[in-house]
C-alpha cells in the first residue's frame, strides 16, 4: 500500500473512505442507522431490538423533561481527542492549543512529484476560527532516495533532507507560540524603575509548523538530531495517525500498539537469552578443552 502512494498517489479506495471520513466528522454528511449498526449473526436480534426500543424511549423521556441544545453536527473535537490519546502528539499539546484544535476538521498526507517518490508534505486542514487566518497549514518533508551520480558508494539508504513549515497568519493577541512577559529594569544613574514588556517563546503544538531551517551543506550532530525526531513525528502522522485516524479515535490502535511493542521486547528478549546461552556454551567447551591440553605439555 505504502509503495502504491509513494509512486503514484493514493488508490481510489482510500481517496473515498478518506472522503467519507472527512464528511462525517464534519457533520456534512449524516449516516444513516443501518451504517451506524453492526451486524452480528451471534446477535439475539429480536432482544437487542427490544434493549433498543427501552434506550430509545428512556431518552425521549429526557429530552421532554429538560431542553436541551440543538444537536451538533459531525464528531465534535475528532482530532483533538486523538491528539490527547496518542502519547507522541500529547506530549506537544498544550492546554492553549487544544481550543484550536478544536478547529481542526481534516488532516491530509500529499505525495511528491515522481523526481521525489519518498517526499511528502502534510495538510492540516481548519475551519474558518479566531486564531488565525489559514484555512491550511502545511509541513513538507524532502527525502533522499537516491544515490549521487559523483559518489553512489555513499550512499546508505534513504535519508531526510529538509522539512518545510509554513507561516500562520494569527489573529492579534492569539498567536500561542510566543507569550508576552514583563521585566523591571532599573536605570543605572538615575535609579529610576521601568516595566519593559516583551514576547518570548512559548512551547506549543504549533511551533511544528515551524522547524528549525536546516542550513546548506553539512549538519551538525544537533541538526541531525532534530531532523529526525521532526521526521519520526511527520511519518507517524502518514503511515499511522491519518490512515487510521477512526481507530485511535476509539482507542482500539492503541492495543494495537501496545500489544506490538509487547511483542518486539519478547523478541528481543527471547534474543538476549540466545546470546546468553551460547556463551556459556563456548566456555563449557573451553573448560572441557584445558585438560586435554594440560596434557599435552
């Protein structure tokens, strides 16, 4: 699946459930009760349809009893709540950028050009808020999958290059990636006292739209290091979070992952214990093999 997208785009199967997604959790599209329902042949179909009529009715009992609001439409805060389940995104989420968040009804992953197979750029696409202006933001990542034609015995496989943000255009007094503080200076030869105000940098989500730029030529160990932790988080976007954005909505990617890590610490455990015992092999031949040659001096 992955090497179909890479060399020529999506399949037109994802393209649709992609769009059937989008539209749901937007509210543009309501499903229908025999899509939202799960067949079961295990099912005791005419006890459920009894449980069903009693929810149904109970709930009707409440909604006379007390106004409520007027339904909303979609999923409300989808993408927020993946963010606070998944502990690589929640760990850039801030408590002032979930309200933004709340904006965020789509998110996309574009492939490059043939000239760029690997190359990918992500699309984080908002409804219209009173935080900034973009209805997109965008994070483009430019990979190496090729060797140089001046030095192909260089080459070690393919490698991130570059990633590109994009500039958000925040309302005034809404831009979360900087926070205003105020400092007392004192003046040196009139002992005067003034209250200086200036902005700093403030730790948000959104300060992934604008990464570190990578300067031409080499990298330093420190460029390479944020390179590839921005990268680990752009590609977990691609083959993880935007395919399977339903499931870890519901939490059940979630087991799945924890269920594979689970199983890479047995193998690599089950691996330590291989090595351990051929060690002790060689040295019981070793031990074995002294006296002989005691025996021979």
């Amino acid at each position: 699946m992955w090497q179909c997208n890479a060399l020529g785009g999506e399949s037109s199967y994802i393209d649709s459930t992609h769009v059937q997604r989008r539209d749901i959790v937007t509210g543009a599209v309501e499903p229908t009760d025999e899509e939202c329902a799960w067949h079961s042949d295990q099912e005791d179909e005419e006890g459920l349809a009894e449980d069903l009529n009693k929810k149904v009715t109970v709930e009707e009992d409440k909604k006379e009893e007390t106004a409520t609001e007027e339904d909303p439409k979609g999923i409300p805060e989808f993408w927020l709540t993946i963010f606070r389940r998944v502990d690589m995104l929640s760990d850039m989420l801030q408590e002032h950028d979930e309200p933004i968040l709340k904006h965020l009804k789509d998110i996309k992953v574009k492939f490059s050009e043939p000239d760029e197979p690997m190359s990918f750029t992500l699309e984080f696409h908002f409804e219209p808020n009173n935080y900034f202006k973009n209805e997109v933001l965008t994070k483009a990542y430019r990979m190496k999958s090729e060797p140089d034609t001046d030095d192909p015995f260089s080459f070690e496989g393919p490698e991130i290059v570059d990633c590109e943000g994009c500039q958000i255009d925040w309302h005034k007094g809404k831009d979360v990636t900087v926070k205003t503080i105020k400092k007392k200076q004192k003046h040196k030869g009139r002992g005067t006292v003034r209250t200086v105000t200036k902005q700093v940098p403030n730790d948000s989500f959104f300060n992934f739209f604008n990464p570190v730029k990578v300067s031409d030529g080499e990298m330093d160990e420190d460029s390479e290091f944020t390179l590839a932790t921005d990268f680990e988080i752009g590609h977990f976007f691609r083959e993880r979070i935007v395919p399977r954005a339903v499931l870890y909505f519901t939490g059940e990617a979630m087991e799945d992952d924890e269920s594979f890590e689970e199983e890479e610490l047995e193998e690599e455990e089950d691996h330590d214990e291989d090595g351990e015992e051929d060690e002790g092999e060689d040295d019981s031949k070793k031990v074995e093999q002294q006296p002989e040659e005691c025996k021979q001096q």
